[in-house]
C-alpha cells in the first residue's frame, strides 16, 4: 500500500513520480509488469554518487510495490565495458594493470588477494553486500552474459542494417563541444562532489567505427589481444560478414555476426537498445547524461529505431561528501556504499537519499556533521510517533526505514549517536566499561546488555576507529594535575566543591547534565533550575570558563565529549581523584 498519510498537495517526490510511471507503464505495456532500471560499471570501487542511480528508481519502485503492482528493477552490470584506466588507491593492483587497459572489465584479473575470478565481480560484489543491506530488491544483468551468450544478436544485426539511421541522428551533435567535466581531486576531500553518472555506461566512449568503410556503431573486442581498439573495415548486410582490424596488435579477422558474440554495440546505441529491449518505463540520468548532446538526449531519438520509447528519465544532482579522514588517504578515492554503512545504519543512508528530489544535490557525512544528521533523524522519528511530523518528511521516514516486504533491522534501542560515540570513544571499546556507562545514562531503565544498542554502538564505534583522527581521541588522565589544582582561586576550588557534592544524587545523564550546569548557576547566586530567560548573559560565560576547567583536568584539553557523558564515562571515583577530592 502506498505510504499512509498523504494528500494530493502534499505528497513527497517518490509518489509524484510512481503516479507517472504507472499511469505510463499501462499505456506502453498494460497489464505487464513496471519496468525500472539503473545502470553500474563495476570499474572500480561504485561510489555514493552511483549510488543515487539506485536509490532513485529503487525508491519508485518500492512505492509502485506498496500499491499493488508488480515492478521489476533492473541494475544493468555494464561488466562488458571496456576497462579504461588503472584506478588509483587500490589494493592490490600495481602498474602491470595498464596491460589490461581495452579489455572486457570481466577479462581484467581482480585485484590481487581477492577471491573473484574478475575484476569487475571484485567491485561488483561489494556493491550487491550494500544494497541488501539497504533493502534494495532487484534484478541484475550482466551485460557480459546478455553479449556473450548473443542475447542482443537481433538488435545488434538490426542496428548494423540500420547504422545510417543512427549516424545521421549522432552527427546532428558531433560538432557540438561536450561541456568539460571536472576533475577528481580539484577540491578538497571535504568539498569533493561525486557525480552520480560516473560509471554507469557514461565514461568517454566513441560513437562507433569510423572507416572508409563509413559509420558502423558496433565495436568487435580483438580476437588476439581482447582489447577494442579495433575497427570496422567491411561489413555485408546479406551475409552478416564483418572484418576488423585491431590497431593494438595489427591482428584482423573476418566473422559472421550472425554467429560472433566477442563485441558490443556503443554506448550510445547501447542503452537505448536495452530501453525497447527491457520495455524500460523509469530511469533517471545524472547531469552529465542530461546535457545537450548528452547519451540521454541522443538515446531518445535512436531508441525510436529499434521501435522503443525514452523512458520517464530525471535528472539527478551530485552527492557530496564532508570529510573522509582516513579514508581517502588509504583508498584513494570517494567512499562507496559500504564505507557509508560502516558508520551508519541502513536508514539513516536510506533517508539521505529519500528526503531530497533527484535534482537536488547533497551531502553525506563522515566528519562530526554524522551527529548533528543523527540528532535530526532521531527527532523526525520521534515526530513521527506523536504525528506532528509533516506528511512529506513522515514519508521520507517511511521509506527510510522499510519497503514494501517490510521494515529494515534495527536498533532495539537507539541510544543518540553523539552519545554512543563519546563512549566508544572513552572505552576504546571495552565492552564491560561500554555497559557500565550506558547502563548509568538511565539508572532507572539500565540496559541489560550491548545488544539492545546494536547496530547503532557498532557504527559508532567504526566512526570513532575510522574517521577521527589520532590528535582528536579523548584520553583521559591518569593522574591529577595538581599544578592546576594548586593554581585555582577560591571561586574555582569552591565550583569544583559542588559539583563534587553534587555527583551521588546527579549520578545519571539527566542529572550530572542538570549538575554541570546548574553550579555556575548556584554560585552567581541562582536557582540551579532558573531558566535562560531569568538569567544574564554572564552566566553563559562563567558556564563556559566552567566547562573548560573541567576538561583541561579530566582529559587535558580545553574541549570534549558531553561532560556529562564524559563523567559518566570515568566513573564517580575517578572523577573525585582528577578534580582533587
């Protein structure tokens, strides 16, 4: 059923766009199943910007599913793609790759030490991981599969008897100039925006062989050397003979097409051959799909040809990240799914992508902002359960955490990340003292053991292990400083005294959170319960001046975790032997 709560003015992006394409699938193809797709090229590790191109239709077609129908979403492996560059930061790979540089992606040897026969299952697999974790049902096809096998012999001998059709709609944009593309690593890693369409069919590929032979948008791999660097010289329409000549090893060779499976049609041919193949009704395109010129645009004249329609296709924006520490020192590149999910949970990725439309770009987390995106998340959930929430975000958190064959594993109990994270911090990952200081955050309901908090602790933890660099880990002191201690006039050593005379009955997360901020209170003279507005400015700096004291002796710096969570996190007795009891 479709998600509950809406109205016709209000409803979310998801809904607008299953209205379309079910109202356009029963027009193509009525009574047939609803056809989406998407397209990745395992190239190399899929990122959070190809990621888009799965979320979008996935997202539709969960909605589609919710209301009955029967929907098919399709992620086309572009595996028989040509292998184009030996990427950076990879693992296992050295200079001997560039060899492989023409052929196949399913031809590439993986990188060394990974248990796929290929290069392209290698990056492959780890994509398919990520989207069951996310709940993303579909059906893949291997474009390696569907062309070794002739699958598309057909269309491939009808685009070849209709090639002059299809030059004369490329050469309508061969003298325009595509718009420069931006290269990887011009920005900062924190201000890195990964484009979604970036390998997913649209890499730099020619629109066919040109010869003196003229136009043929058919590209044979070389029966020696496997690369495509090959050209057409001849090719009969009666007899399907077709001779190349590889410009990579000079070996030439003359086939039946009829018969030969060791080739592709062009990108641009490609997919729009696959739309009126697939009977493909939604598939969005990033930006540089969408341009003038661009493989959507072209395709949606060419797909006319094999008797095909341009499906619902919109456009989407970049996805952006903040910050990677670690990680893009180690890998190399732009963080992918899985990185994603080791330091979130499937919802809260799923929600990113929910809550903005396509064309709207965004960014993902994995510096500190991951806490304020979890605060946010969690106070939608919790507008969510008293109904206040408005119909468009309750449908965004709707989406987020479940689909159609219902809702996704979670957290029995979801403690807030930045508090998790503090902890993981403190503890390092002792389990004991993690249990022990979680169960005092509410002494009236503690918890009885780690898995209540679980899958949330774990990513945060992996947040903490991965991303926060060395400098900025808590540690707490061994011993008092006592040159500070000794340095303190009597308003310091007297705040000190109430809040140490205040931890036995505070000895809780709301407690010790009213304590640390009611003795600045007390001391200038207040209620510890008086409220902002009874309150002069001066007490937000002597607040201030009191928390900073309290860190530099707890953990030697002027800033930390959440004093409260911090206290709780050393423990009553050492708190009284830092702060000179």
């Amino acid at each position: 059923m479709p998600i509950v709560g809406q109205s016709t003015e209000t409803t979310d992006w998801v809904s607008r766009f299953a209205d379309e394409v079910i109202e356009e699938s029963e027009r193509r193809a009525p009574g047939k199943p609803v056809v989406v797709a998407s397209g990745l090229s395992p190239s190399g590790p899929i990122h959070l910007g190809n990621l888009r191109e799965v979320m979008t239709p996935h997202l539709v077609a969960d909605e589609i599913r919710r209301r009955g129908h029967t929907v098919r979403h399709l992620i086309s492996w572009d595996d028989y793609d040509r292998y184009r560059k030996v990427p950076a930061g990879i693992p296992g790979i050295d200079g001997t790759w560039a060899e492989h540089i023409g052929k196949p992606l399913t031809s590439v040897p993986a990188p060394a030490g990974s248990a796929y026969p290929n290069w392209a299952e290698h990056f492959k697999a780890a994509m398919v991981t990520s989207l069951a974790e996310l709940g993303v049902e579909f059906d893949g096809i291997s474009q390696t599969a569907q062309y070794t096998s002739g699958v598309y012999r057909e269309q491939v001998l009808f685009a070849m008897k209709h090639r002059g059709d299809i030059d004369a709609i490329l050469d309508q944009y061969r003298t325009k100039k595509a718009p420069a593309k931006k290269q990887q690593g011009q920005k900062p890693v924190d201000e890195a925006e990964l484009e979604a369409a970036e390998g997913s069919g649209a890499a730099a590929e020619d629109d066919g062989s040109g010869s003196a032979a003229g136009y043929f948008p058919y590209k044979p791999y070389c029966g020696q050397c496997e690369k495509d660097l090959t050209t057409v010289t001849s090719y009969d329409d009666d007899t399907t003979e077709l001779t190349y000549v590889c410009t990579a090893c000079a070996f030439t060779e003359t086939v039946r097409l009829s018969e030969f499976n060791r080739g592709k049609l062009v990108w641009k041919v490609d997919w729009p051959m696959r739309w009126a193949y697939e009977g493909v009704v939604f598939e969005p395109s990033g930006v540089d799909h969408s341009s003038p010129g661009s493989s959507f645009q072209v395709g949606g004249q060419i797909v006319g040809i094999f008797g095909g329609k341009q499906p619902i296709g919109p456009m989407y924006a970049f996805v952006g990240i903040s910050g990677m520490a670690k990680m893009s020192s180690s890998r190399g590149g732009v963080p992918t799914a899985a990185d994603a999910l080791q330091i979130m949970e499937p919802q809260l990725l799923r929600w990113l992508y929910a809550r903005r439309r396509p064309n709207q770009s965004f960014k993902i987390a994995f510096d500190q902002e991951i806490q304020r995106l979890y605060d946010e998340w969690d106070k939608l959930g919790a507008k969510v359960a008293d109904g206040s929430a408005l119909p468009a975000d309750a449908a965004a958190h709707a989406r987020a955490v479940g689909t159609a064959a219902g809702e996704l594993p979670r957290t029995p109990r979801p403690m807030a990340y930045r508090t998790l994270a503090s902890v993981a911090d403190i503890t390092a990952g002792a389990e004991d003292q993690t249990l022990r200081i979680l169960s005092e955050l509410d002494p009236a309901n503690p918890l009885s053991s780690l898995d209540e908090v679980r899958p949330r602790l774990d990513k945060a933890e992996a947040w903490i292990n991965t991303q926060v660099p060395a400098d900025q880990r808590t540690v707490v002191r061994a011993e008092p400083d006592t040159e500070l201690l000794k340095s303190l006039d009597d308003e310091g050593r007297a705040s000190l005294r109430l809040l140490l005379d205040g931890l036995d009955t505070h000895w809780s997360l709301d407690g010790l959170t009213h304590l640390v901020y009611g003795v600045p209170k007390v001391q200038a003279g207040f209620s510890a319960d008086a409220g902002p507005k009874e309150l002069p400015p001066e007490i937000k700096v002597a607040q201030r001046t009191f928390f900073a004291l309290l860190y530099h002796l707890l953990v030697s710096r002027d800033t930390g975790p959440r004093l409260p969570t911090l206290l709780l996190a050393v423990g009553q007795d050492r708190v009284r032997k830092l702060l000179g009891a």
